[in-house]
C-alpha cells in the first residue's frame, strides 16, 4: 500500500508515516482482534510506562477524552472549582464544565506562555479541586511551584500534556508531576495514529476506577486478567479505548521516536537561528525555553507587535502558497466563558498573545528547500 503525492504548497500541518505503520495495521488485522486493549494497545502502554515511568498508560480515542476521565476520576462535582489557563484548548476546559465545575481561568506568564503559577494563591478557595496545566508548545510549566502550591491546599494537579511527550522539566518527563496526565495522538502531533490520546497516572490509586470507566464502567479488564469471573457494571463510565488498528498505527509511529525528534529539532533549530536577525530587527518574538525545561520540538511561533502585523505576516504568506496559523483564543472571553464571567482585561496576557502569535508550518517531513521557501517569504515581510 503506498500514500499519493503530497500537493506542492506548504501547509501548516502534514500526517508523517515512519515506515512500519501498514505492517504493524496487518498484524493487527492478522491477531484477528480490532477493537480495543490488543497486543499493539498493550505494546503502546508498555512502552510509554517504560519510557516515561509512569504507573500506568491507557490510550484514549483522544486526549479530550483522557480529560474528561481525569474530571470523573477526580469525581469533580457541580459547583467544584478548577483552575485552568485560558490560553488553551476547548477540551481543557470543557471536560471539568461537563461534571458541573466552575472553570476558573488564570493568566499566562509572558515568556513560555504558561500558567502563571505567581496568580495561583489568589484564585484558590475552598472549593478548588484541581488546578490544570497546559505546557505550551511542550515547554514545561513551573511545576516545582505549582505542585508545591497545591500540595499545601490539598489541591489535585492535571497535566494536559497535548502537546508535550518527551518533554523534560528539571530533568523529568511531562506528565509524570500531577496526578493524572494526558497526551494527545492527533495529526497534528509530533506522534499520532490520526485520532487519539492517553492517560497517564502516576497516583496508583486511581488505577483501577480508570480501567473501569474506560471500559463503559465495567471491571472488564479485572475479567480479562483473571481477577474476577464475570464481568459487569460497577461504575459510570464510557468507551474511552481505542481500536487495536490505531494502536498499531501508533506504535510504528512511537518506535520512530528518535527520527521523529531528529527531524523536528533541526526544523526548529533552522527557524529559530534563520529568523533571529529579522525577529530582532522588528521587535518580533520567538519562543522562550528556559535552561531547565527540555522541549520535544512541537511546535514554532511567532509573536508579531500587533493583531493587524500577525493578519498581514499571515496574509503575506498565503499569496506565496505557505499556510500558517493563529492558535486559540482566550477561554475567558469566548460566549461559554463569558457565561461563567469572564470579561476582557481578566487575563491580559492571553488576550494579548492570542492576537499576536502565528504559528509556521511544522511537520516531520518539511524538506529543507521549503523550509527555506518559508523563511525568505518571513524575510521578505516588514511590519507596519
Ligand atoms: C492543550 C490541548 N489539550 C487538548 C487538546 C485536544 O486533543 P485531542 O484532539 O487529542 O482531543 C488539544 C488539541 O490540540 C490541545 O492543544
């Protein structure tokens, strides 16, 4: 089986395929088993605990659902308080609100674009439950802070890890400081199997309900392992698992793990050095990483003066065939968040960089010739 060619202008984003992903769909297909938690499920959560050293991994449909497992294994009730940034994506958000909580949105900090941890004391109360992060573009959020915050209000942490597998903070993996974690497997990821995700734990007592409500709140998996004799309902729950096919498509992706970084480090690098001079010239930012974080390479942005620079660099880009993109917009201020209170100026910060950050494009097989294409069309723009 073979993939057509890909079309001639630069996109934001394209699907990669390391080499193995149809062999490992057949074997799949030849184990006779499709659906979800066969050998290629088990062969990806081996492999994530092993690499990580996380307790336990369960791939998910999508990193939105391995949210909103976290949200129920946090038994996250109506009128529960949970921090969240407002610089993030929808699902973030959305699987804590489906449980009933109030989303409480905090700042970022200007430099890595994070949760700003000095804003958290004063948007704690008594009805905090958790507090998420988001490590944006896979640089790590000030978890030693953080954690050490909400361990002294007995405050679960989250780590919505979308973007950010195999990124290091002092040293350690993302996704492993909260107690639940979770990864994102969608296109547009450094590892991807089209749709999916996964929920790391760290806390083992939270092991066990987490296979149950993954598996439409049945003990299903205690059956399969011989621990019960029958399988039934035991809790809420939903159907959180993944086919076996993805899960193959997954692990030939996963296996690749030191090409895919290889390539997306020196597509980073070329941006980041290339644009210097012209980023310093226009009072143009590029992305900050701290000494102590270590970033898997996700992701490359901009931050233009102003809304209408970022529309016209965008503008500019798209007559020359490059499609770049802008990322998301403040929680707080969309109609959802608006309902909760939100209101412009709550987080500055986010409102700003929401308007002004473009992201290049950024894919594991962006040759060198149209990296450069994208580089000198940047060059050629002068802010107005
Ligand atoms: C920070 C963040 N969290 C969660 C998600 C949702 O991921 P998925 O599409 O796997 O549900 C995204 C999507 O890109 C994201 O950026």
């Amino acid at each position: 089986m073979s993939v057509n060619s890909p079309p001639s202008n630069i996109p934001f984003n394209r699907p990669f395929f390391s080499g193995r992903e149809f062999e490992f769909m057949q074997e799949a297909i030849g184990n006779w088993q499709l659906s979800g938690d066969g050998a290629f499920t088990r062969k990806c959560h081996a492999l994530l605990e092993a690499d990580l050293g996380v307790s336990k991994a369960l791939l998910t449909t999508s990193c939105t659902h391995a949210l909103e497992m976290a949200a129920l294994l946090l038994d996250i009730k109506p009128g529960d308080e949970v921090i969240i940034p407002s610089f993030t994506f929808v699902s973030t958000v959305n699987a804590f609100v489906l449980r009933g909580a109030v989303p409480v949105f905090i700042d970022i900090r200007p430099d890595t674009l994070n949760l700003d941890e000095s804003q958290l004391e004063r948007l704690i109360t008594p009805r905090t439950r958790a507090i998420v992060v988001v490590h944006y573009a896979g640089v790590a959020c000030e978890m030693d802070q953080i954690i050490s915050i909400a361990e002294s209000h007995k405050v679960a942490v989250v780590e919505d890890n979308a973007h950010g597998l195999f990124g290091k903070y002092n040293g350690h993996y993302l996704g492993t400081f909260g107690c639940l974690a979770t990864q994102s497997f969608h296109e547009t990821k450094n590892f991807t199997c089209g749709e999916g995700g996964a929920l790391l734990i760290n806390d083992p007592r939270y092991v066990e309900r987490a296979e149950i409500i993954r598996e439409k709140g049945t003990n299903r998996s205690l059956f399969f392992r011989g621990q019960v004799d029958k399988y039934t309902w035991v809790d809420v729950g939903s159907s959180y698992l993944p086919s076996d096919i993805l899960a193959a498509f997954l692990y030939a992706q996963l296996k690749s793990r030191p090409t895919i970084q290889a390539k997306r480090k020196a597509i980073w690098e070329y941006y980041n050095e290339e644009l210097e001079d012209w980023a310093g010239r226009f009072g143009i930012e590029r992305p900050y990483v701290p000494e102590h974080c270590q970033q898997p390479y996700h992701m490359f942005y901009l931050l233009l003066p102003s809304l209408a620079d970022r529309q016209a660099l965008i503008d500019h880009l798209n007559r020359q065939q490059i499609n770049s993109v802008f990322h998301y917009l403040p929680l707080h201020l969309s109609s959802m968040g608006r309902q909760f209170g939100g209101r412009e100026g709550d987080c500055r910060v986010s409102e700003s960089v929401s308007d002004r950050l473009l992201r290049l494009p950024f894919y594991n097989d962006l040759t060198e010739a149209d990296q450069r294409r994208v580089v000198s069309a940047i060059k050629e723009f002068k802010c107005l």
